[in-house]
C-alpha cells in the first residue's frame, strides 16, 4: 500500500492544509518522517505548527487538549469512505525551559520556527519535518526540512542524540531506553558520545516511572531485534538498574549436556533471538524470564555425586515468585502478571509429559493459552539442545482432541456430595478429584458409573476421614 492511501496519511495531510489556509506553517514531524525516509509504513503521524494551541483548537470541529501546557492538541479527523476517526497529535513549535523531574519540562515557550523546535528533541532521525503537499514516494527528498543532519544519520544508520548528548539524557531519562529500542529495532549503531552520555547517566533512569519503562521494555521485546536491544541495555549501563534480576544472569553457568550454548545469558538472548516477530508481550516477556529464577538456585558441579552436573533445583518456583516481584513493580495488570507467571512456573514440565497420566497431562493442558505454553517450550529447547520430542509429544495430543476432552463437564459436582451425605472439607475435594481423573482416564463417562465409582471410594474410605 502507498502511504498516500492510509487514513492516518489522509488525515494528517488534511491538518496541514487546514492551518496553511490561515496562514500557518505546518509540517509533518518526528518518527513519521523517519519511517516515510527509510521506506516504512508510518504507524501515526505527527503535525508540527506555529499555530498555537488556542488557534488549533479553534480551527478544527472535534480536538481534545490533552497536552496544552506542551503545546500539544489533538485532532480528531472523520473519514468518510472508511467510516472511522482519526486522532493526530498537532503541537506548536517550542523551546523547553528546566526539565527538574527528568522527564517533562517545567515550563515552555513557543517559536516561530521549525529550526528551533527541532532543537529540543531527541535524536537527529526523529528531528527532521516533512512538507507533505504534493508528497510521492519518488520525491521525499525534497520535501525534508533537516536542521540537525538527520538524513546523514539514516543513510549511515546511527543514532545520534541531538547537540550535547548529556543535556538531552539529563532532560528526558526515558530518552536512554528510547535510544536503545530505536537503534536496535532500526539496526542502527548508538553514536560513541551518545552512547558514553547514557553509561555516565544510566543510573539516573531510577527517576522514571516504573510504568514508563515497562512500556519501553515491551516495545523492545516485540517490535523486532529484542536479542540486540538488551544486549544494548548491557553495553549501555541501563540492564542492571531496570531488570537487575536478568543481569544477574551473566556468568551462570550451566550443564553443557543440556546447555552447549552457554550462560544462563547467553541462553535468554537465544531465546529472545528466535522469538516470532511482533509476538504476544506475555510470550516474550515469559521467554525472558522463564530462567530468572537460575541464578538464586545455582549449585555448582559436585564430583562426589553420583551424577555429578551443575544444578538448579526448583529453579522454576522460584523464578515464578521473582516474576510476580518484577511484573508487580513494572505494575503490569494482574491478567498479563498471572499468563507470564504461569509461563514461567510451569516451563519446566514438559520434561515429563511422556510420562504424564492421561488425567494429569489434560489437566496440563488446561493452562490458560497452552499454545504460549508451547512456543515458550519451542523457544526453549531450540534455544539449547534442541530435543524437539517433548514439544512434538505434547503438541500432537494437545491438538489430536478438541478442548472439551481435555476439559470434560463434570459427572458429579459438589451438591451431588452434599446430597450423598457428605460434609464439604479436604476429603470432599479429594473424592471430586478422583472422580475427575477417572473421567479423564476414559475409565467411567456416565453419571452412573460416577456415582458407583463414588460409593467404591467411600467404602475404602476409613470412617474417621468420611461424614455421613
């Protein structure tokens, strides 16, 4: 698809003429121009304009104030034939004054041009404007504003931050991480200077919210590159101050009949490495920290054992109650804490599904998206030493069977005990237990034979454990 075809392009194009018919300037700025320079597809775009505020607001008929002490508004644009809105962000041209919180300026003053509104953002491929009337893909060049050398920087794929690197870090720490995600999913090298500002400041990354990084982390991990973006999170400094719990991961060691590949580190970016591109956030941030839990566990290679290897006994219960640690901190929702928790809780599992009862293996696959559960596996054994058996096993009988099999409606349920007689306790839940596993085996699959099954197991039952 041209870009000229989208709703967002169409929408912003519409903005821009708006504002030039009263006598504005505007342009299209920011990571648009730089996706539009390097041939993708823009996923927004954003206007820049030396209307102010007040005049934006009053010059379109649907727009909110979101960010009017930054001078940002945002437009709300019908489009006709696809029947949908479109919201583009519009912000005036500025100057920051003193950022104090290390992420917002306290105050800021509006220009006239686009030269000085460049000067206060980030990185020279994000400082770039773009006049989009009469814009082909065949004539973008021509149609760039570039103050900062940003078109240099693309060809020569470097991120470089804009004048001195340590003024822009200590303005916006959020821009340290947004170096790193930028440069790794554009493959892009992080300029020296701007890198060396980052490992001075990298500590100082503990002043934005935990919010605010955990969105950073989840862009790294699913817009593509994640194995290069925490390698630059190690080069940087920033690894150990945002997920300390992974850098602990450095220098574990593993059994290397399992594990040819190396560290408990160098397995975890294996892993990053192979994970499908845009994946689920829950299935990349469980591949990240399905081996969190290696380092507390760690025990070295006994000689005097009788199969003497490097060990991580409960390495997977533990790595689960430190994935809740992190994820609560990140403040993730309790619904994508519980999916990645489990994924780490329970990756350790497929080691033993061949040996599984039937009972106990649908009871496996009745975790929440057991398809995750797969390809978390997947990840892991191609990660290592690539012994696809367990996965093929496991994936064969999940699918040989539809959902309902492996999660059947109950033959009995608790007021069928109570009517027996019984009184709700330990061993109530024991007999819906039994009854289930026998349902599951296939060795009962009526009520009947549920009921007889149920009478079977009161009377082996002794009498101190059942109430009649």
């Amino acid at each position: 698809m041209n870009f000229r075809d989208t709703n967002q392009f169409q929408a912003a194009l519409h903005i821009v003429e708006r504002l030039r018919e009263r006598g504005y300037q505007a342009y299209f700025a920011g990571g648009c121009v730089r996706d539009l320079l390097l041939g993708l597809m823009p996923k927004d775009y954003d206007v820049a304009t030396n209307a102010t505020p007040e005049k934006v607001l009053l010059g379109f008929d649907r727009t909110f104030s979101v960010g009017m002490h930054f001078g940002v508004v945002i437009v709300c644009t019908a489009n006709k034939d696809a029947g949908c809105e479109v919201q583009t962000e519009v912000a005036t041209f500025r100057a920051d004054g003193v950022y104090t919180d290390g992420r917002r300026p306290d105050e800021v003053s509006y220009s006239d041009t686009a030269a000085e509104d460049v000067l206060r953002r980030d990185f020279t491929v994000n400082g770039m404007m773009l006049d989009p009337t009469g814009l082909t893909p065949d004539n973008l060049q021509v149609h760039v504003l570039d103050h900062v050398g940003g078109q240099a920087d693309l060809q020569a794929k470097v991120l470089r931050a804009i004048g001195d690197p340590e003024r822009r870090f200590t303005e916006d720490k959020l821009r340290m991480l947004r170096a790193v995600r930028f440069a790794a999913r554009l493959g892009f090298t992080i300029e020296p200077e701007t890198m060396r500002a980052i490992q001075r400041q990298a500590a100082t990354i503990a002043q934005v919210s935990n919010e605010r990084v955990r969105d950073e982390l989840t862009k790294m991990l699913t817009e593509g590159q994640p194995r290069r973006a925490f390698e630059l999170l190690d080069e940087s400094g920033l690894l150990p101050h945002v997920l300390l719990e992974v850098a602990a991961m450095k220098g574990v060691q593993q059994p290397p009949e399992w594990h040819p590949e190396g560290d408990v580190w160098v397995h975890t970016l294996l892993l990053l490495e192979k994970l499908p591109p845009h994946p689920a956030a829950t299935l990349a941030w469980g591949a990240l920290l399905h081996d969190v839990g290696k380092p507390p566990c760690y025990q070295p290679l006994n000689p005097a054992d009788e199969k003497p290897r490097i060990r991580f006994n409960g390495h997977a219960e533990v790595g689960a109650t430190l994935a809740r640690h992190i994820l609560n901190r990140l403040r993730f929702s309790n619904s994508d804490t519980d999916q990645i928790v489990a994924l780490v809780a329970n990756h350790m599992r497929f080691g033993d599904v061949k040996n599984m009862k039937g009972s106990t293996l649908k009871r496996f696959f009745r975790l929440h998206d057991f398809p995750e559960h797969l390809a978390l596996h997947w990840l892991d054994v191609t990660a290592s030493h690539n012994l696809l058996g367990m996965y093929d096993y496991a994936r064969e009988h999940f699918y040989a069977a539809p959902m309902e099999e492996h999660k059947p409606a109950p033959l009995l349920n608790g007021r069928d005990l109570i009517d027996a007689g019984l009184r709700p306790g330990p061993r109530f839940k024991q007999l819906l237990s039994d009854i289930e596993d026998a349902q599951l085996e296939g060795t009962i699959s009526t009520r009947n034979q549920a009921i007889n099954l149920l009478r079977d197991l009161l009377a082996k039952a002794a009498p101190a454990q059942v109430t009649l």
